[in-house]
C-alpha cells in the first residue's frame, strides 16, 4: 500500500436489502490531487460518497484517511479530521446570511466551548477574529463578498453552490468531497468553478473528489477518473486513458 495516499478505499460495498448498490469499489486519492468519480445514473456514486463520508455505515470495505480507518465512523467525526463534503442539493441555512453560514461552520467544526463564549475569554474572541477573517478570505474567494449580508436562500442558485464550497472550507479541509458541482450551473458559472477547483488545488494544496456529469469539466480538471457502473468498477486511469477505454465507450452509449 502506498503510505502517501490521503484517501484509500478497498473492497467498498454497500447492500440496500436485495439491492448492492455499491460492489467492491477500490479508490486512492493523493494529497493535491483532483479526482472525479463517473458513471451513469444510479451506478452508486452518491452512495460510494455517503459511505467514506460517514453518511452511510458500509456493508463491507475498508476506508483509510490519512492511514486512520474511518469506516463506520459518525460524518461529523469524519468531517473533524479534514475530510468534508457538499450534497447534490443545496444544504445552507436560508435564512441566514452568507456570512453567518460561513462562521457557524466553523463554529459546528470547532466544537466552541460554551463557557468560553459565555464568559468571552480572550482566547474565545481571538477564535472569533480568525473565524471572521476567515470568513472573509472565502466569501472573496468565490466572489462573494459584496454578498456577505445578503440571506443565502435569496442568493442565485449558483452563488448558492459558491457559498456551500466555501462552507467547506472555511473547516480547512485536506480532501473536499463535491457532489455534482456542476448541475444546474451555467456555462460561465462552470467555467468559474473549474477555475475555482483548480485554485483549491495549487493554492490550497487540498484535495478535490467529485462527482460529476459534465464531461467537459470532468476531462478538464481530473488527474484521475475512476467510472463505476451498475455498482462495480469499470475503469480507471486519467483523463485520456479513460476516454479511449472500450467498456466506457460502451457504457456511455448504453450497449450491453
Ligand atoms: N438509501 C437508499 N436505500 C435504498 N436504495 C438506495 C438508497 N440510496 C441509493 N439507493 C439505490 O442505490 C443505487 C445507486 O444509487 P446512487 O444514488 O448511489 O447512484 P448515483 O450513481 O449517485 O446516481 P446519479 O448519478 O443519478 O445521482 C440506485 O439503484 C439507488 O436507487
């Protein structure tokens, strides 16, 4: 095994009743990579990502995060050991600005003392300093920051999906689990979260898995490409590998 990889799945299943929805799916994420997962709908993606991300206890499987086994761990648990994820619809508090979404993730994240924050101690407002400049680094950072007051449930659907990545990380993540960025995106929009997913990548030095339909963005951004079908993996390899391979070719099609 390698011991540099940050993410390393084996044999992941997972049985919904008579239904194995996932079987036997291997991956391995390095540090700094973008990896996108693909396949048609219903292949298990959603369910491969609710499984690592502790959203799902999985049948059978084993996920390593930076060596540690996490399999069967609670999300948030998950989530505090650098591991975070967006959802394929939007999950925000609505009714809170954009800039509060972003401070009480951190907050959720940090699990604040509450006798701190009763009393204020000054260690408590010096997290509340470094929460808000982070805030701020990130409403900027998905060009967002003339909106930091504006309730995110008026925001436009793809300042939405901005603030939901931002979300993520302003924790400070290693590996960013993103479910479908894409959809629903215009093609500008799309174009700026390819730029943005390539920033966290050579700026932030993290991590990016996706799931993802939009094949342009996915050959764009992708080191790595694995396809899964009918639950199972049927290849992978990078962007160019996977595009020329047979069996993608015929699933795509929809041949048997
Ligand atoms: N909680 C659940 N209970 C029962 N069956 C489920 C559950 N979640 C997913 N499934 C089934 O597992 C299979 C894989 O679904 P999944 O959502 O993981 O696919 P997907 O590849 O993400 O699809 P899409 O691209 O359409 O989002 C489907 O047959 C789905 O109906």
């Amino acid at each position: 095994m390698s011991s540099e990889s940050l993410l390393k799945v084996t044999d992941l299943s997972m049985r919904f009743g008579g239904l194995l929805a996932v079987d036997g799916v291997a991956l391995e994420i390095n540090p700094q990579q973008v990896v996108s997962i693909i396949g048609p709908n219903g292949a298990g993606k959603t369910t491969v990502f609710n499984c690592i991300t502790g959203f799902y206890k999985p049948t059978a499987g084993e996920i390593l995060f930076n060596g540690d086994a996490v399999q069967g761990l609670p999300g948030y648990k998950i989530a505090r050991k650098g591991m975070v994820r967006t959802f394929q619809h939007v999950r925000l508090f609505k009714e809170m600005t954009a800039i509060e979404n972003l401070l009480i993730a951190q907050h959720h994240h940090l699990n604040t003392n509450l006798l701190s924050g009763l009393f204020k101690t000054p260690s408590f407002r010096l997290s509340e300093k470094k929460a808000l400049e982070q805030a701020k680094y990130w409403l900027k950072k998905v060009d967002l920051l003339d909106y930091a007051n504006r309730l995110a449930g008026n925001l436009a659907y793809g300042q939405q999906r901005r603030l939901e990545i931002a979300r993520c990380m302003v924790t400070g993540p290693q590996l960013l689990m993103l479910d479908e960025p894409a959809a629903g995106l215009n093609p500008r929009e799309t174009a700026d979260l390819n730029e943005l997913i390539v920033g966290l990548r050579e700026n932030e030095k993290i991590s990016v898995v996706l799931i993802e339909h939009d094949m342009k963005l996915v050959m764009d951004i992708s080191d790595y490409i694995y396809v899964v079908n009918q639950g199972r993996p049927l290849a992978d390899g990078t962007p160019e590998d996977v595009r020329a391979h047979p069996d993608v070719i015929k699933a795509y099609l929809g041949e048997s």
